[in-house]
C-alpha cells in the first residue's frame, strides 16, 4: 500500500512538472486539416489530449462493467453464501471442540448445504468430530478413512484412525497407521514420536535411531532432547550386545556417554564391555567419571567388584578410593561400609553405616547395620531392632516408570511404552507423621538408644576371643571354690517327706529338688568361707 502512495505522487509530481515545463516556454501549435488551418496554444493542445485519454478508458471501464455485471452479480452471491458457509463451519468446530453435538450437527449440515465438500475438506472434520461426541464410532471412523484418501488431508485422516485404534486397544492397527504417517510426513510430532515407541517397543532400535535422526533434521525435537534420547537408544542397543558382542556394546555405550556424559547405564555397559575385553583400567577410568558426576550404588558395586581375583581388603581399598572422590556422601559411605563388611572389620563398618543413616537415614543403612550385627555378634535382638528401624525408614531409591518399580534400567516403560520413562528416585514418598502403631519414623539417634544390650554371643566369632577368656577364667574360678564332696552317710531310717523351704542343709543332707542351691559354678555356696573377690563379666 505504501508503494502504490509513493508510485502516485511521483505521478502527480512528473505531471506537474510536465505542465509547469510547457507553461514555461510559449509557443502555438498548427494543424492543417482539409484545408482549414486549426491553432492553439501547446499548453492547451495537451490538455485536451490528456482529457482525450482519460474519457476514453472511463468509457471503455464502463462498457466493461456493463458487459461483465451478470457474472460480477453471481460471483457476488456466491463469496456471499461462501462466507456463511464458512462461518457456519467456525461455529461448528467451535461447538465441537465444547461438546455441543446437536449445534455440532447443525452446523456440519448447514456448511455442506452452503460449501461443497471437496471444496472445503474441514466439512469432513466436522461430521467425524460430531459423530465421535455422539458416540457413532464406525461413522466417525468412515470420515477419517475419507480424509486420509484426500493428499489434502490424509495426516488429519491418518491422526483420527491413530487415536481410534487406541481408543479400542487396537494396538497393532495403531502402530501401522502411526508410521504410515511418519513415512509421508516425519515432521510430525505425534507420528514420530508414536512410531519411535513402538519401534524401541519392539527392540527395532536401527529404525529408531534412523526415524530420531530423520526428527533431528527436520528440527521436530531439541537438540538436547534428540541427544537424550539418541543416548537411551544406543544404551538398549548396547545391552543387547554385551552379551555376544561386547566390542560393539562397547561402541555403542561410549558414544551414549558422548551425547550424554551423566547416563549412568551407558557408563555401566560401558564398563561391563570393557572388563570382558580385558581394559580394567579404562573401565575403571569411566566409572569413576560416572561416579563424580553422581554417585550410584551399581556404579559402586561394579567399581569395588572390578577384578574377580582381588581380596577383600582390595576391594576396600577401591571403596575408600570412591569415598576420596566424592567426600559426605550416602552412596559413598554405604560403598565402604559394605565393603568393609565383607573385609570383617566391623567397627569401621559400622561407623560408616552409622555415619550414612545419619546424614540420610533410609532402609539401606539399617539394613546394613542389621547385617553387620548379624556378622559380628550373632544377636538377634539387636538384628531385630535394626529390621524394625528399616521398616519405618524411607525407602531407598530404585529405578521408577509410571509406578512401576524396577530392579534394572529399562529404555522403554512397560506400563505405556514411553522411551526414556525410568528415573532412579524414591518409589513414593514417606508418610507423614506417626505410623499406625505409633512408633515415630526412624532416627539414628533413637535407634542407637533404644538398641537392645547384647545378649547372644557367637565363641566362633574372632571378635568375642575376650568374651571367651573371661568364660573360662570364670569357670575356674568357680571350681577352685567348689568344697569337697563330704563322705557318705551311714543307712537310716527314711524320713517323711517335708515341705521345700530356704533353709540351707547340713552337711552331708540330701539336697531337695526344689527350693535348693542352683548346681551353678557362678553361684557361690554360703557354707564355704568367702574366697577373694572376684568380678565376673560374662557379656
């Protein structure tokens, strides 16, 4: 619009000037015609030229007006009755999409009397979607077909056959017209991503890669997106290899990790690969990046556990090694407290498990801790205390997709077939406030109060070699102290059978079955003179 002003007044101004220009030099113009002599001024000559030119084409505009009016008339009518057509299908598909069936209807019938069907494809979307709010599935399914026939409109076709077959479960027939749409059209966001889950649904990762990498370039997804789950893709691929082909899970995982450093299966399958080829070190090395990165009890595990042939005290080493990495940390401490576990130096055990449930107290280190009792005293009371403690505690984390609980990573959800689903976090949170039996939720403090005093005792156990001293310094005691068996007496006459009682017998008198001494050498007996103090510590 601008243009066109600006094109008019550089007219305007050439014909002023054009004016001005004749004006500014005089002169007569002569024309001999039939013998007569016609003279004029030559501004006056072009003047009525210009005016000579303009009613011609004002007549010639008219002529043409008169002569076309019949088809401007009809084509009149006709962008009239096209604009209510299309404002009856506006209202249509407004009343569509709030759920008005009946209004839904009335205007699809009212569009198709004002608009011809094959000239506006939307009067098909609009009977579908007011057949679906009736529930008239097989029409609704009969219009889609029609659409997906049209190039106009076969990815809204192909999109209302899609979402029926999952309305129905029919999965199969779900997947064929999600790729149908994806071949044709890859840009599409739903088409894509459906198709992905169903090829990673299947294990068909060759095709998944190539259908994200062909969504890459058309810019469907982001890039940090596509990298993710370009990462998930190869990891499953790579999992599916260790087992036959660990140089090419290998591959695999190490270019996962390149598009995304903080995958830790990439890392782990990563690892596993290498160790079967024989590269410990370099597995070693991307473990301990993993681990930086963040701390994961598999990562640790698969650390400590790097050579089959190391000792325990190796394996703590390495333990303590993945400590030196990432200082205060749960996994950390909980990597050693293990660790030293299987080494059987419990106090360090002990102090580290007791350390990590008090920087997070969850169900790992309780039931940790019930181990290391179990290992080193053998009481089952305490063992019991430290059950309990887990019991009330937070679970610990776990690899987790739509509620579904896993004890291994998955690339896909068996719940929906959502790529990329599982996160490790906690399956679900910890009640708040008292339990319903009243006991508070569990704390390292309270449980290191409340823990039972040690009652059992394991001789085979190394640590209770002390425990087994005193025993045995006791009984000798106790037998150094026994008096001498008193002679025995002559026959006599039996006595009646008289009432227990405290009173202590004379020498050489029977001992009555209840109510007497206990035949216990921890017990001294009163008729003997008291020997030196000795202290007994049995526990």
């Amino acid at each position: 619009m601008l243009i066109r002003l600006v094109a008019f007044a550089l007219f305007v101004l050439a014909l002023a000037y054009g004016f001005s220009w004749l004006a500014d030099r005089p002169g007569d113009l002569s024309l001999i015609w039939e013998g007569q002599i016609y003279q004029t001024k030559l501004i006056v000559a072009a003047s009525a030229i210009i005016a000579l030119v303009a009613a011609v084409m004002i007549t010639w505009w008219f002529i043409r007006l008169v002569w076309t009016s019949p088809h401007s008339v009809t084509r009149y009518f006709r962008a009239r009755k096209r604009d209510r057509g299309y404002q009856a299908l506006s209202t249509g598909l407004i009343a569509a999409g709030a759920g008005n069936a009946l209004l839904a209807r009335k205007m699809a019938a009212r569009s198709r009397g004002l608009i011809r069907a094959d000239q506006e494809p939307l009067i098909n979307l609009l009977e579908a979607q007011a057949a679906l709010i009736e529930g008239r599935y097989d029409e609704a399914r009969a219009k889609f077909e029609a659409m997906a026939n049209d190039p106009e409109t076969r990815e809204l076709g192909l999109r209302g056959l899609y979402l029926e077959a999952r309305r129905l479960g029919a999965n199969e027939a779900a997947r064929q017209y999600a790729e149908k749409a994806a071949d044709n059209a890859p840009y599409l966001p739903w088409a894509a991503q459906a198709t992905l889950e169903y090829r990673s649904q299947s294990g068909r990762w060759d095709d998944a890669i190539r259908l994200l990498e062909q969504q890459k370039a058309a810019r469907v997804v982001e890039k940090a997106e596509a990298n993710r789950l370009h990462a998930v893709l190869l990891t499953a691929r790579a999992g599916e290899k260790l087992e036959g082909n660990p140089t090419g899970a290998r591959d695999d995982a190490q270019q996962a990790l390149k598009l995304a450093a903080d995958f830790i299966p990439a890392a782990l399958i990563a690892a596993k690969a290498l160790f079967r080829e024989g590269g410990v070190r370099k597995a070693a090395s991307i473990l301990e990046q993993a681990w930086k990165s963040a701390p994961h009890p598999e990562i640790g595990q698969a650390y400590v556990r790097a050579r089959s042939g190391d000792s325990t005290l190796d394996r703590l080493k390495r333990a303590e090694r993945l400590e030196g990495l990432r200082p205060n940390n749960v996994e950390s401490l909980l990597v050693v407290a293990q660790a030293a576990l299987d080494a059987q130096e419990f106090a360090k055990a002990r102090a580290k498990a007791e350390a990590a449930a008090r920087m997070q107290p969850r169900e790992a280190a309780f039931l940790l801790l019930a181990d290391i009792e179990e290992a080193e005293t053998g009481d089952q009371g305490r063992v019991r205390h430290w059950l309990a403690q887990a019991l009330k505690a937070p679970r610990d984390p776990a690899w987790v997709a739509d509620g579904f609980v896993s004890d291994k990573w998955l690339p896909v959800s068996p719940v929906t077939g959502r790529l990329d689903a599982f996160e490790w976090k906690a399956p679900f949170g910890q009640i708040e406030g008292p339990l319903e039996d009243g006991s508070a939720p569990a704390s390292i403090e309270a449980a290191l109060k409340t823990l039972p005093p040690l009652r059992d005792v394991r001789p085979e156990s190394p640590v209770n070699d002390h425990r087994i001293i005193e025993l045995e310094r006791a009984a000798t005691i106790a037998e150094a102290v026994r008096p001498a068996p008193a002679p025995a007496p002559a026959p006599a006459k039996p006595k009646p059978v008289e009432p227990a009682s405290d009173k202590v017998p004379a020498p050489g008198e029977a001992k009555p079955f209840f109510g007497g001494l206990p035949d216990d050498p921890g017990v001294r007996d009163p008729r003997v003179e008291p020997g030196p103090k000795t202290r007994l510590r049995l526990f």
